[in-house]
C-alpha cells in the first residue's frame, strides 16, 4: 500500500512538474504573426487600416491603435467570440475624420494580438508598429498652359504647376489619367512645372469632364478643372467581307503564333469560330499588351519635330472607321479600326516615323509582326502587320530607320502597314502627329510660354 501511495505521488509531482514547464515554456511563446497592409509610410486626411492576423492557434485578441502627441485613438479591434479563428483581418478608417486629433507630422500605427497557448490556459502576444507621416495640407496643382483644343479621337497637350514635388500630377479624362512628367522632359528649369499629353478618346463622350489633378504620396488629391474646347469628328462607316480563303489564310497562322489560343483549324466553322475570338478576344488581350507597354515611356522627349507618315503610301483606312464584318452576306461582327492602313508596294520599306527607342518587336496576335517605338512623354508608335522585322527591344532609332518590311501577317488581308499613334496606350489620330503646325500650335508654343526654348 506503501509502495501504491509513494507510486501516485510521484506521479502527481511529475504532473505537476511538467505542466509547470509547460506553463513557463507557454509564457515565452510567439505571438500571432501580424502583416500590415495599409497605409505604408504616409496618412492623408483620409485613408483605411488594413492588416491580417494570422497564427496556429486561435486569434484571441487583435487592436489597432494610432498614437501621435500622447494620445492614443483605437482604429480596430477583435475578440473572439467563440469561433476561434486562426486569421482574423482588421480594417477601420484612418484620417482627420476618423481621429480628429490628428496633426501633421509623425505618428505610430500599433497593431497588438494575442493567441491561445497551452490548451487556451494562457496567451502569447505580438505587436507591430509602423511609423508614419501625416500629411493633412492637400498638395496644389494649376494649369499653366492656355487654349486647348481636343478633338474627338486626338491628342492635346498641357503644362501644369504641381507642388509638392513628389506629389503626382496629371489630366483625368473622365476615369482615364494620363500623368504628367517634370518639365525638365522638354527644356523647363521650374521644379513645379509638369507637362503632359492626354487624349479624347474616340468612343468617349464628347462632353466628359476634364481636370488636372495632383495626388501626394499620402493620398490627398486634389483637381481643377482643365479649360478645353472638345471637337466632334464623324468617322466612316464601312463594311468588311470576309471569305472561306482570308479564314484559311489568317485563323491557323495567328493561332500558331499565339501562346494559349486554342483553336479548331480542322473545320470551316472551327476557323469561323476563331475569327471571331481572335477579332475579339484577342483583339483586347493585344490593347491590354499595348497599354502596359505605356509603363516603359521614358521621362523624356526623344523627338523634335513632326512625325512622318510612310512615304509613297496611299491610305487605304483611316483612325476609327466603324467596322461590320461580313461572312456569306451575315454580318458576324463589329470592331474599331483604330489607326491607318497604308499601302505602297509589297514589302516596302517601314521606317521609324520619330526618333526613339524600340520596346516591343515581336508576334502581337491581330497585328502580327509588330514594332512599337516608344518616343517619351507616354507617347508610342505602332507598326503592324510587317513580313520581317529589322530591329529589337532596346534600340534606338533615329527618325526614317528601317524598322522592317510591310506584309500581311496577323489580321490582314493583304500588303500594307497598319500605323498608329499611341497615348499613355490609348490610340490617337496620327494624321495630328504628322502635322508640323498643329505641333508648332499645341505643343511648342506652350513649352515656349511655359520658359522653354523655340523650336
């Protein structure tokens, strides 16, 4: 009996013993692991917390505070209520309107969290700080330049005064923004002044509303609006009809060229089928690899005078003809044809029609081999349906070098070269670019007000 009594004593006191180092051991425990979304390192007069809780145990406890001066304001916080979740996500405003207190200048977001240990008998806790810097003062923006005159599908140009200097600046047209760039791209020695190219684009509304605007790095933004004088222009209506042998001919070629385009060639109606994702579809997918090409421009004007048209051309189509597609009579689709058709001899000669640097030359889906040339300021060329290519990423040209030979790859349906003008990605009439008055009018003449150089 002796012996059974020291037995479970000892057993008591090893039970005893191990849950007191589990208890000690739980004490030092890692606490929940805590990311920190938003706001990164500045606070405007508004903005939002974003941050997640993740552990390998139930989230007891998360709380979001913001302190700046002594005084601490909660943003967000969580209990458990029975649930245990082992991620929790904490949101909640951040600005003047939320914590009114809040001044410019330096302040600490303070997100602490806590988790079950030790069969939920203890917590293990974390915390995570983020310094920030308020900004309540909004940044200021101004147009500089006077007279703009936009035509529906064109291009226009504006000189802009923004402070700060790190805030961005810009004109929205509508929801789309085309950003400026400092105004020493083009000879202005002011640090505020900002010069930038924006667009109506063709199927927008001629009236739709225009601004600059200014967004600083903590948010604020801030718009005035942008005096214009919109013009309306009609574009052509015309019918394109298609035959068994252009399927034939362009469906498989496109196809093959075309990672993860797949496409039954084995039939007339799969290659009808085709023609229609690939004028479709992949119609988009191509503008989507256009505009992001818009991210590479160069913080520069590479160009100083009119852009050239192909020489010996005849235009065979012009900047957003209205297109019905036609197959056996049935009309089968619609797009916008959005640049010009230019026709010489089979494979002519493609030259660069401005100087710059080339960030694209390869296979593009509807315009086959392709070259697009960038010439700063957001602004690009597009050269498309070409049988050879001459030139690659990475090169500069000078205006009238060879870029490669028309032909008739990609959607084409026969020899000639499909040109456009790019803004910030969006098509743009070219015939405005080849035009060395409107440049003098739109362009020039605002640099040289602005304090730049005669060009």
């Amino acid at each position: 009996m002796r012996f059974f009594r020291l037995t479970i004593l000892a057993v008591v006191v090893v039970g005893a013993t191990g849950l007191g180092v589990g208890w000690y051991q739980a004490g030092s425990a890692a606490g929940p692991e805590i990311t920190i979304t938003s706001p990164d390192q500045f606070l405007g007069r508004s903005g939002s917390l974003l941050a997640s809780v993740k552990a390998p145990s139930a989230v007891v406890t998360a709380v979001a505070t913001l302190q700046q001066n002594g005084q601490t304001a909660r943003v967000a916080s969580y209990a458990d209520d029975g649930s245990s979740p082992h991620e929790v996500t904490l949101s909640g405003a951040l600005g003047k309107g939320a914590q009114p207190a809040l001044v410019s200048g330096p302040a600490t977001l303070v997100v602490t969290a806590s988790r079950q240990v030790f069969f939920g008998l203890r917590t293990a806790e974390s915390t995570v700080t983020r310094e920030l810097q308020v900004r309540l003062d909004p940044p200021r923006i101004a147009v500089v330049s006077l007279h703009h005159f936009i035509n529906l599908g064109g291009a226009e140009f504006a000189v802009l005064r923004a402070t700060p200097e790190d805030a961005a600046a810009g004109i929205r047209v509508g929801e789309v923004e085309y950003p400026a760039y400092p105004g020493a791209a083009v000879g202005l020695s002011d640090p505020a002044l900002r010069v930038a190219f924006f667009a109506l684009k063709h199927d927008q509304d001629l009236n739709v509303r225009m601004v600059a605007y200014a967004t600083d790095l903590a948010g604020n933004d801030v718009t005035t609006p942008l005096e214009h004088q919109p013009i309306n222009k009609k574009f052509l209506q015309s019918k394109i009809p298609i035959d068994q042998r252009f399927l034939d001919r362009v469906v498989p070629a496109i196809a093959s060229n075309t990672p993860g385009l797949t496409i039954d060639t084995g039939s007339p109606e799969g290659l009808l089928k085709g023609f229609l994702a690939i004028n479709g579809d992949l119609r988009k997918r191509n503008g989507d690899t256009i505009t992001a090409l818009a991210a590479s421009s160069r913080p520069k004007m590479l160009w100083t005078e009119a852009f050239a048209q192909m020489g010996n051309s005849q235009v065979e189509s012009r900047f957003a003809d209205r297109r019905t597609y036609y197959f056996e009579d049935q009309e089968i689709d619609r797009q916008v044809h959005l640049g010009f058709d230019l026709a010489s001899v089979q494979q002519a000669p493609v030259r660069a029609s401005n100087a710059g640097v080339v960030v694209f030359a390869d296979f593009l889906g509807i315009y086959g081999n392709c070259v697009i040339v960038d010439h700063g300021l957001g602004v690009q060329s597009l050269y498309a349906h070409l049988s050879s290519i001459e030139v690659k990423v990475g090169d500069a040209v000078t205006k009238g070098q060879d870029l490669g030979r028309t032909g008739a790859t990609g959607l084409a349906g026969g020899d000639h070269l499909h040109f456009t003008v790019l803004l910030q990605g969006v098509p743009v009439n070219p015939v405005e670019w080849w035009d060395a008055h409107w440049l003098q009018d739109r362009v020039w003449r605002k640099i040289k007000q602005a304090g730049g150089g005669a060009r």
